[in-house]
C-alpha cells in the first residue's frame, strides 16, 4: 500500500473512532427469562435466580448505621434531647406542636430502610392500634408492599377508602415488604411501575412507561413512592386514592396552588381547597407534605445533569470476582468511607471532600430549617391569640384572620417539603434554600397580619424566644392524650380532646382482643 492509502486509510479511521464518540449509544441492559411467575411478589422468591444482588438487598436490614444528618436507627424526629436511639442532636423539636390534632402528632420516626416498611407501619402510633378502626385508610399501604398489586385488582378502586386494619394480616411482614416486585417484572425483570397514582400521572402528560428512556425509568421506579401526594377526596374520584399534585408542575408553589383547588372544604377564605386535618390551636386548614425527594432532585444540579436515583443509591459493585451490577442496598452515600457512588463522576475529588462539601450544604439548609421551623409555631400563636381577642376589633378583622391562617398553611407546607425530604437539602440546595426563605416570609405574615388583628394588643407577648413562649412538645401519643395528667403538661392541650381510655386491639399482626360478635340477623 502507498503511503498516500495508507494516510487516507489512517485518517478514515480515526474519523469513525471521533464519531463513535462523538455520538455514543445508550448502554444496553440486561435481558433475562426467569423460572418465576408474572405474579410473583414474595422477596425471597428471587434469591436463586439472583442471589449476588438479594445478598446485597438483605443489607437493608442494617439499622443501627448513621450518617451527620440521618441514617437506619428509628429515632423520633422531634426529640433532640435523648440520646439515639430514642433522640437524635438533628431532630425538629415542634414537630408534634406543628402537627397537633394530625396522627404525624403521635409518632413519627426515622426510617429504618425498605425492608421494615411493613414491620414499621403495623406498629406506629399514626395508626389506631386501640380501635377497630385504624383511622386512617388503606391507601397508607400503597408505598409498603408489593401487594398492592393484588389488592388493587381485587377491589379496584373500592381498596382506597377500606379500613387500614382489614389488610394487616393478609401478607407476610418479610417476604411482602418493598422489594423485587416493586421495581421489576418477575420474568423479564425489566423496570415496571406498580404505583396507580404515577401511572395516572403519565397518563394525564400522555406518556407511556415503556417508551421513556431508560435514565428516566430508572428515577421514576424510585418516584413511585418518595414523592409528594395526597388522598383524593370523593368529589374528584375515588375516594382515598393518592393523587401526585403535579399539575401544575413539581415546585413548591405549583403543588401549593394545585391544592387550592382539589378538595371539598367550605371553610370561609378556602372554599374548594384539599385540606388534610385542621390544626386545633389556630383552626388553620392545614397541608401536611410527605417527602418530596423526586420533585427537589428533578431541577437540582443532579437532576438536571442526567444523574438518577440508582447512580447514587444504588451504585456499580462487583461480587465475586462478577461483571459489576447496581447494588440493592438502598442507602446514602455518605455511609460509605470512600464515597464510591460519588467519585463515579467526581473522579478528581478525594472521599474528606465531597463529605465536606455535601455537610457544607446539609449544615446551611438545616440552620434555616430551624428558623422557619420556630417562625411556623410563632405563626399559630399569633393567630391562636387573634382568635381569642375580646377587644375592639378593626374593621377588617375577619379579613385579616382568613390572611393569616393562609400565610400560616402556606409557610408550614414550605417547611414542612424540606423538613419531610430526606437529603436535608441536598438533592437540590438552590431549591431547599429559597423554599425555607418563601416559608419564613410567609410565615412571619401570618404573625404579622395575626398582630394587625388583635389591634396590635397581643406583639408584647409574642416577642422573644418562641421556645419560652410555647414549649417544644417533646412527648405526645394516642395512649398519653387518654390520660388525663398528661393533657395537663402543655397548655395547646386543651385544644385536642382527652381520648377515652382503651385497650390495645393490635399489636402488629397479632390480635390482642377478640374480635367484636357479628350483629344478629334480624327477626324474620
């Protein structure tokens, strides 16, 4: 060959190798055909056809790790007095003030990760465990247990509004937490949704699962459930089912906006507003937020950058000498020394770094946290205070309340998205950060507007440290409210009622009490 072929030959080649990637292709996934039934939801059922990836799922029942701002011990996430594993340094000391008259007011702890899901929900205090009613719906399964799946094609949308006590033995604790079935087909085991409230959602936007990329996938499998949403009230459809209030679309005012107008209150100043309890002491209409990681993360640096859930919560390992595979230890980064999930992409920076740099952020987020925490009670005072005002009254007064409980509800839910995210900020700090400053304007309105009310007559005794003025309650639960010493202790108390004492009915899947005699039939 000359050595002008050869030139031309060379330079042809090294045009296909800059186009090749210039233009890279989507990474293939793997494709299987497993022994297991399309219906399969049990755990255990996919640990011969998997076993590496089921060792390293089984490391979810870790719960005794902690990360700066978090980890698998199930402190309560108010109490920051005790030490773990009954308190914690970064808990929110208002919490049960915040939430007062809403089952969040019982109980309300740390995770301990996926596969307590189901073990955790049969035995917290937001359910009632001492009546035969739980209280609360069936739709609280949705985001526990693969059989979902089940329970929905049986009942339809009938399941929602069922009683959450009627499912509570009809599955196992173990091998029915969240796990394979959720994420998977059993047979292919490509991604699937099970989740009715984001199967709805992409029908709304005209979107079809199967024909989304696969990074897209790979976050809305997660999205299933850590997102925000609501139980619809019957007026919109199926009474109970959960709704994802996105609309509008995924930031803090569409969702707050949305919501004025998906509900049935006819309270005056809300009318046609989803409301989720009212708050006794300031008889605010109150949102209570769930956590909202999907919806922080879409527009973060991450997000917007292509980088899903799995890339950082389930990163590459190798087994056994094994081509590399996603782990199915779903956890945070920082609980590994060497940061390895992180250093895939940030390749230059060292594992004391990226540490330092995610706390720089957790450290700044949760510092104004606290404040628009403190701002929030402040602002149920105030209005608690206004509502009480025996005085001349301007004008405007009834205005000025229907003001302040908006800027209340408003400032809380604000909180409420960052307190209730479980990044403290850092799937999205840009986000985090203006979330909390909207909250304190808005709540510190709701003060203001709440003084302007009372005739300026209650700013003396609102002014200082809101600790002193309303105390932090640190213990609170179904069986203290029936005790008549304890209501007692805090003086918001007296706007919840006592609870009349009972015995437990529950305690997780076993019975503790006879179940009730059916009724008699009736005389023919």
């Amino acid at each position: 060959m000359s050595s002008r072929r050869l030139l031309v030959a060379l330079m042809a080649m090294a045009l296909a190798v800059l186009a090749g990637c210039s233009e890279p292709s989507e990474p293939m996934t793997p494709t299987y055909k497993t022994k297991l039934s399309a219906e399969e939801m049990k755990n255990s059922a996919f640990k011969a056809e998997f076993p590496l990836q089921y060792e390293t799922y089984l490391r979810n029942n870790e719960s005794q790790i902690m990360t700066e701002y978090g980890g698998s011990v199930p402190y309560n996430k108010n109490d920051n007095v005790n030490p773990l594993p009954e308190g914690y340094k970064h808990a929110q000391p208002y919490l049960k003030n915040l939430w007062l008259g809403y089952p969040f007011s019982y109980e309300y702890r740390a995770a301990r990760g996926h596969t307590y899901a189901v073990k955790d929900i049969l035995h917290i205090d937001r359910l009632n465990n001492y009546s035969e009613k739980a209280g609360l719906p069936s739709t609280c399964w949705n985001c526990k247990t693969p059989k979902m799946m089940e329970w929905v094609k049986e009942n339809g949308d009938d399941f929602w509004a069922k009683d959450f006590h009627e499912f509570r033995q009809k599955l196992d604790v173990d091998d029915h937490t969240i796990g394979c079935a959720n994420c998977h087909e059993p047979q292919t085991m490509e991604l699937r949704l099970y989740s009715e409230p984001l199967k709805d959602y992409l029908k709304s936007q005209n979107k079809e699962f199967k024909n989304l990329s696969r990074n897209e996938k790979r976050a809305l499998v997660c999205g299933q459930c850590h997102v925000e949403y609501y139980f619809q009230d019957k007026e919109f459809g199926a009474a109970k089912k959960p709704v994802f209030p996105w609309a509008n679309g995924f930031d803090p005012e569409d969702m707050f906006e949305y919501y004025k107008t998906h509900g049935n209150t006819t309270t005056k100043g809300f009318e046609g507003n989803f409301v989720d309890w009212v708050h006794p002491v300031s008889k605010t209409p109150m949102l209570k937020a769930q956590h909202p990681e999907y919806e922080t993360w879409i527009n973060g640096v991450h997000g917007s950058a292509g980088v899903t859930c799995a890339d950082c919560h389930m990163s590459y390992v190798r087994l056994d000498g094994k081509k590399k595979m996603s782990t199915h230890h779903w956890t945070s980064p920082l609980k590994d020394p060497d940061l390895r999930a992180c250093r895939q992409c940030h390749t230059d920076k060292t594992p004391d770094y990226l540490r330092q740099r995610v706390l720089f952020t957790q450290n700044k987020v949760w510092e104004q946290l606290m404040v628009a925490q403190d701002i929030s009670v402040k602002a149920h005072e105030a209005i608690r205070m206004a509502a009480e005002y025996t005085g001349p009254k301007p004008a405007d007064y009834d205005d000025l309340m229907i003001e302040a409980r908006q800027m209340c509800r408003k400032g809380q839910f604000f909180w409420d998205l960052v307190s209730a995210e479980n990044s403290v900020g850092f799937h999205n700090p840009t986000k985090a950060l203006n979330t909390l400053a909207q909250s304190q304007q808005y709540s510190q309105k709701a003060v203001d507007v709440a003084i302007r009310a009372a005739a300026f007559t209650t700013a003396k005794d609102l002014d200082g440290d809101i600790k002193k003025i309303v105390p932090p309650i640190l213990k609170h639960s179904r069986e203290l409210q029936m005790d008549p010493a304890h209501m007692a202790t805090h003086k918001w108390f007296k706007y919840i009622p006592l609870l009349p004492k009972a015995p437990r009915v529950w305690d997780g899947q076993t019975r503790l009490i006879p179940p009730p005699a059916p009724a008699a039939a009736p005389a023919s």
